[in-house]
C-alpha cells in the first residue's frame, strides 16, 4: 500500500473521529475548553489504540488469510450492501 492510499485512510479515520467529538461537543450544556481538550485527547487516543490493534492482528494474520483475503473482502462487502438494500 502506498502513501496516497495511506494518507486517504488517516483522512477518512482523522474525519469519522471528528464527527464523533463534534456530536459529543453539541451535546454538552456548556462547552469549556478543559473539556473540549480531554474529549479530543480521548477520541485521538482510542482511534490511535485501535489503529494500532488492527494493524498488528493483520500483521500476524497475514499468513493465515493471504491466499483468500480477497474472498472475505468480497463476502463483507456483499453481506454490507445487502444490508444497505
């Protein structure tokens, strides 16, 4: 995977987290910027964790799947259109 695609996914990621603190942030009575900090710091924190777990199980997966990975990408994104029709 190059950067380009790299960089598209951060963005998508960095943007999915945004929303998130956004809609938690509107959802506060009053905003206080203490507040505002430790909600961001916690959003980056968890998607940074959870990044990092998924990059190392399909660091360790890889052997086990390679030969039919395009297979499960297919079947997961049949299984989600089917739920989207």
């Amino acid at each position: 995977m190059g950067f380009i695609e790299l960089l598209c996914i951060a963005l998508g990621l960095s943007m999915d987290a945004f929303t998130v603190a956004i809609c938690q942030g509107l959802r506060m009575p009053q905003m206080r910027y203490r507040q505002a900090a430790v909600v961001g710091i916690y959003f980056g924190a968890f998607q940074a964790i959870m990044l990092t777990i998924g990059w190392l199980m399909g660091v360790s997966f890889i052997s086990y799947i390679e030969s039919c990975d395009h297979w499960i990408a297919f079947v997961l994104l049949v299984f989600l259109g089917g739920k989207i029709i």
